[in-house]
C-alpha cells in the first residue's frame, strides 16, 4: 500500500559528504512529516532530522550544522546531505514518514528498510 525507498548510503572519508533520498510512493492522500532516523552499532535509534508539512525542520544536536534536510518538490520525496561528516555518524539510516492514505483514509508511520551509511577515519 505505501512504500518508502532509501538510497545513497555508502562509505565515506571523516570529512567528506553523502546525500540520502528517501521516496514514498503507493495510494497516498499526504505526508504530514517525513525524516531520518539512525542506529548506530551498539547503541539506540535516535531521530537525526525530520520536516513537517508545514516546512519547519528539527535536527539532533549532533548534526546541526553539518546535514540538511530538504523535500522534494513532489512532497512525496526528502533529502538528507550530510557534511563534515565523522565517524560516530556511522549508523543504518532508515526514512521514516507520518503518511495519510488514500484509500482507506487513515494516517500511519511507515518506515524504509534502511541503508547503511559508514565514516572511516
């Protein structure tokens, strides 16, 4: 019914960059916040940066200046650029949205299957 698809993680260089994409496609009415969340090895998920509807954007304290967050035009698509990066940002990165669906009418969370993203110093 509704799928989100991650793409762009990889291995990456301390101080280098990597862009995510995220599309959610299948019967959807809207999505009312779309973002990232990430698990590092050995450690808990924590949310890294989300956009709501209304265009408005969070980001955990470890990555504020250093990854953005952005939509697609369609509104259906997020990205997540991250620079500077280090090597505690080495996690499986996974999209995740608040969606609305078609038909039936009903607002779920849904979650993509994840992509692995690794700094080496």
């Amino acid at each position: 019914q509704v799928q989100l698809v991650e793409s762009g993680g990889g291995l990456v260089q301390a101080g280098g960059s990597l862009r995510l994409s995220c599309a959610a496609s299948g019967s959807i009415f809207s999505v009312n916040a779309i973002g990232w969340y990430r698990q590092p090895p050995g450690k808990q998920r924590e949310l890294v940066a989300i956009i709501t509807g209304a265009g408005t954007t969070n980001y955990v304290d470890s990555v504020k200046g250093r990854f953005t967050i952005s939509r697609g035009n369609a509104k259906n698509s997020v990205y997540l650029q991250m620079n500077s990066m280090k090597p505690e940002d080495t996690a499986v990165y996974y999209c995740n949205a608040v969606i609305t669906t078609e038909i039936p009418r009903l607002t779920s969370n849904y979650w993509g299957q994840g992509t692995q993203v690794t700094v080496s110093s």
